[in-house]
C-alpha cells in the first residue's frame, strides 16, 4: 500500500528487455535501504525489489503490466516517480493507493499558471463512477485532488512543489499516464451491487 506521496524522482539506468517482461535497473537515492522483495510504486506501479546496491535496485516488470501501464514507453535515462510502501507508523498524507493501474489517461490540456499547472485529462468512461468533484485520483503514482469533472474529461491542480519533484514537469499533451482511482469508491460498489 501507497501513499501517493511521491518521495524521489529517479533516472533508468538500465532496460533488459527479456522474452516476457522487462528487467529495470533504476538508480535510487535510498536503494541501499530496499531489501528484495520490497514493495515499491514506479510511477504508480507496484513492483517488487528482486535485487539491490547501494546506487540502485532493479525490478521485473511482467506482459501484462507492460501492456496496462506507461512504462511500455520506458526508456533508459529516463525519469520515473519513485515510493516505497507505507509502514505501519507513517503518515498518510496522500490518500490509500494500491498501485494497481486501472487504465491509461491522455494528457488533453497542460496550462501552467503563477503558482500552478491545471492538467486536463481523458479517462474511460467506465472509471468515471469512482471519481468525484474534491475526490482523490492517482497519476503516475501521485495523489491528486479532483478540481472539476466534465464528461470524461478530469482537471488536476498540482503545486509548484508537486510539479517540480515528479515526472509531470516532463509531462506534455498527448502523454499518457498511469491511473488508479479511490479504492474505497470501488468497495462501496462492491458491497452495493451484493445488497442488491
């Protein structure tokens, strides 16, 4: 479990790419601070630390992940947004993410402003129901706040401070980003639907 507070924007270091998923090496200010099997979102995806040094960790990343997620863009030197999984005694500060990405979102609108930058997104429609007007919504692993929802189409605010310590000031029109919606919106629907 996240947080979507994302703690360090890291550079690729390294892509193998194997028969049926990739191996990235991903240089990382606290990697020597990762034990394999460690939990850690890159840009919103769980993955699981398989080896580490004190400059970097890699991680697998499998078909079906490469399929559903941006990092079937990766590349090496690139940026990602890095988090390690919450531990009992922290702060939420974010709001609860899984790291399961639902879908992909397209960049529609990127207006940047004094003291922020409003993204205007496109989701599917069919993960609208579990997004609403001051509600929470992860891109790239970062907890955002839903400012205005118009069709299928979703703004974000970000601060300067969110903008400037993630990949979203690499972010352009017509870029896509990882999406996860609130969990608990989907718990409701769950019991819900088994009431009825």
């Amino acid at each position: 479990m996240f947080t979507g507070i994302i703690e360090e924007l890291a550079q690729i270091k390294n892509i193998q790419n194997q028969k049926n998923f990739l191996k990235i090496e991903i240089l990382s200010d606290f990697s020597n601070q990762v034990n394999i099997g460690d939990s850690i979102a890159v840009n919103g995806v769980c993955l699981t630390v398989i080896s580490s040094s004190q400059e970097s960790f890699t991680v697998d990343v499998v078909k079906e992940t490469i399929a559903k997620t941006n990092l079937n863009n990766i590349k090496e030197s690139m940026y990602v947004n890095l988090e390690r999984a919450v531990s009992a005694s922290s702060r939420l500060n974010g709001h609860i993410v899984q790291g399961h990405v639902e879908s992909l979102a397209s960049i529609l609108i990127k207006e940047e402003y004094d003291k922020q930058t409003d993204l205007i997104i496109e989701i599917d429609k069919e993960y609208l129901k579990y997004c609403i007007y001051k509600g929470s919504i992860a891109l790239d692993g970062i907890s955002l706040t839903i400012s205005s929802i118009d069709n299928n189409k979703i703004t974000v605010a970000i601060i300067p401070h969110t903008l400037d310590n993630t990949t979203l000031k690499y972010r352009q029109v017509g870029d896509f980003l990882n999406l996860e919606t609130d969990v608990f919106a989907k718990y409701v629907e769950n019991i819900i639907s088994h009431k009825n």
